[in-house]
C-alpha cells in the first residue's frame, strides 16, 4: 500500500521524474505554447464580461439569471479542473489537454450560434468544461519540464503570460461587443481554441513519466484527502481562491456598473479593465525576482497585506459615496498587483507538500480558485441592486479571508522554526 506523506517515497519519484523528463530541455517554442494553453481561461471568462450588459437586454432577462451565464461557467470550470488535474496524473498530460481543447472548441461554436438564453447557458458549460483543462495543465506541465528549483521562476512568467489574456480577451471583447455583435467573440473562442491545439500537437511533447502515471493504487478521494491534511496546502489554496473571490465579483460589477450606473460603453470598459492584468502582471514580475530571496510564505503574506490594503481603499471611497472609473480599477489594480505577488507562490508551494501529486494538486489549486471565485460572484449578482454598495460587501469579505488565509503559511513557517530552535538549544 503506498503512503503519499513518505517523505523518502516522494524523493524517489523525484529523482526518477527528474532522469526521465529533463533529458528534454524546453524551449522559447515550448513555453510559447504552454503561455497559449494557458489562455484559454481568459477566453472563456474574460472575454465575455463586456457582452454581459447586451446578451441581458438581447434575451430579456434579469441581472441574476446573467450572472448565472458567468458564475455557472466558472463553478463547471472548476469542477472541471479537479478531473483534469488527477486524470493527466494517470494517463499522461497530451491526450487529457486534447480533450479538454475539443470541449472547449465546440463550446464556443454552440454558445455562438444559441437561438435562446438557455442554449447559450448549454454552449456556456461545455465551453467552460473544456477551458478547465488550460491552467490547470499549464502549471502541471511546468513542473515536470522545468524542475523544482526553477519552478517558482516559471509559473511566475507563466502567469505574466497569462495575464495578456484578460488584457487582449476584454479590450477585444468590448471592441467586438460594439462593432460586431456578441457572438463574434464566441467565433474568435473557438478558432483560438483550434490553433492553440494546432500548436500543442506541433510542440507540445509529453512531459509525464510512466513510472508516475502507473503509480496509481489509491483512489481520488485518498489524494485529495492526502492533501488537505497538510494544513500549508489547504491554506495555500484557499489564498487563492479567496484572492480570486475578490477579483471575480469586482470585474463581473464593474462591466454592469461602467454601463448602467456611469453611462460608459463595453469598448471604454475594455479600455479601464486593462488596469487589472497590468497589475497582476507586474506583481507576478515582483514575485519572479524577489521569491527565491524572500520565500514562498513572506511573499504569500505580502500579497495578501497589499490585497487587502487595495480593497480597504475602495470600500471606503465607495461607502463614503464615491464612484467613477478610477474608483473601480485603481484599487482593483492594486488588488491584483497584490494576487499577482502571492498566486505563484501559493501554486509552487501547494504543488511542492506531495511531489508525486502535482497534478493533482495544481487541479484542486485551480479548483478552489475558480469555484470560490465563482462563488463570490454569484453572492454578488444575487445581491446586485444598482448600486456599488454589493459589491463593496462582497469583495471586503473576500480580501478579508484571504488575508486570513496568506498569513496562515507564515505562522506555520515561524512556528516550525521556533520548535527547531527550542530542540537546538
């Protein structure tokens, strides 16, 4: 019977993923691909919150039952990274990411050519089920090329990368919003999603030992329960997907505030939005330089002290009657100058507890990021007034836990550290 918490067992794989997988050394054409797959995330959610105001007045309905049409995708999206994560463990990355790119493709084709709200709902789940597969497989696909100590490093550029999806996928999206139509973005999906797995299978080689993927006795549910006995792990991802708790109900009321409450149009919200990915992506470029000086958990804490100081300021400005553009994407900005510092680290350092489930771990770590998130924002559109004031509530909650959550890895940290001195004394 194989024990996931031995310590000489996960060395072993180690050094056995180690001969195995870095004989093959990456290049500009790999990791070019593996920042492509990643995208499709962005693709699927991102793109689609400048369309929200005018798929809810094309179909005539609520704010909340459009809202479903986002937070639905996510809670699909998540749950659809906890498979992806524990089957690419098994049978290998390549023909799970295949999988998850055809869902995707065919997702957008249906979503695009819905006759009604409740067939784009349909396209909506598959296309979110097939986008599960890109960050999820991304991060575990880093790990097994590119090694432990350079880990850190690479998820960071990764995710720089990945914030050029939010960037191109909303300001686009608002453009095509406003000159072709809400369904163009779906056609835009869809092709992206055939040359990204045009490229995959180009370029992309299998980076999964056998000896790992036969390596299997023990059931879904062990893993996972493996993991979350390691109190790091557990707070490692529920950081992040707190952290995200923040940022999904921000953006999803910025779109319906810019437009109905400020007068704006999708093109000038693309425009504003572009303040949350450069955020993110410098705080991702902070965290590749200064992680390996600092540490996993200081780094995880520091993001999570800017996240909420960011969402303070907001909070205030908003209940003290204040509302504008700037007031919605400086301090979210901030906000995910703050995420982008601690996610890596958070990923790297969940990854890290039980090497031979790094799969499995990067898939429950998207997982917790996207369903919390998802959760978060449907809290707010079931709460959404008109007014700023739900989502002033929402996102301060959020901040609140994930600063909870970012300073647990810390204290665990400083207390081993005080019982190895006490036993060196």
């Amino acid at each position: 019977m194989a024990s996931w918490a031995n310590a000489e067992d996960d060395d072993a794989i180690v050094l056995v993923w180690s001969d195995r997988v870095m004989r093959r050394v990456p290049d500009w054409r790999f990791f070019a691909t593996l920042a492509s797959i990643s995208l499709i995330g962005p693709l699927a959610i991102h793109m689609y919150l400048p369309a929200m105001p005018v798929i809810k007045s094309t179909f005539e309905v609520s704010d909340a039952l459009v809202g479903w049409t986002y937070s639905a995708a996510l809670v699909v999206m998540a749950a659809a990274t906890l498979i992806y994560g524990s089957l690419s463990d098994r049978y290998g990355r390549r023909p799970v990411l295949f999988a998850g790119l055809l869902f995707f493709t065919i997702g957008s084709v249906v979503s695009g050519l819905a006759g009604s709200f409740y067939g784009l709902i349909a396209g909506r789940v598959i296309q979110a089920l097939g986008a599960g597969c890109g960050l999820t497989l991304a991060r575990a696909i880093a790990r097994d090329a590119y090694g432990h100590d350079e880990l850190v490093k690479v998820i960071a550029y990764l995710t720089m990368a990945y914030t050029l999806g939010p960037l191109m996928a909303t300001l686009f999206g608002g453009v095509l919003v406003d000159t072709a139509g809400w369904r163009s973005l779906f056609a835009l999906a869809a092709a992206a999603g055939v040359l990204i797995a045009a490229a995959s299978g180009l370029v992309m080689y299998e980076t999964h030992p056998k000896s790992d993927s036969q390596r299997k006795p023990s059931g879904f549910i062990r893993e996972y329960a493996a993991l979350f006995s390691h109190a790091r792990f557990t707070a490692f991802v529920l950081q992040s997907g707190f952290s995200s708790g923040v940022f999904y109900p921000l953006a999803a009321a910025a779109s319906f505030l810019m437009k109905d409450h400020l007068g704006r149009s999708g093109t000038e919200f693309g425009v504003y939005f572009i303040a949350f990915p450069i955020g993110y992506f410098l705080g991702n470029l902070l965290s590749s330089r200064l992680s390996q000086r600092f540490g996993i958990e200081n780094m995880v804490l520091i993001g999570s002290l800017v996240n909420f100081a960011a969402i303070g300021i907001q909070t205030a400005s908003v209940l003290a009657g204040y509302l504008s553009p700037l007031i919605l994407f400086v301090p979210g900005g901030l906000s995910s100058f703050g995420q982008g510092m601690a996610l890596p680290n958070a990923q790297v350092g969940a990854m890290r507890v039980i090497p031979s489930l790094a799969g499995t771990a990067a898939g429950v770590g998207v997982f917790c990021q996207v369903f919390i998130g998802a959760v978060f924002a449907q809290m707010y559109s079931l709460f959404a007034d008109g007014t700023p004031i739900p989502m002033a509530a929402t996102v301060m909650t959020a901040s609140i836990l994930t600063l909870a959550a970012g300073a647990t890895p810390y204290l665990l940290k400083r207390r081993e550290r005080n019982v190895e001195g006490g036993l060196g004394r």
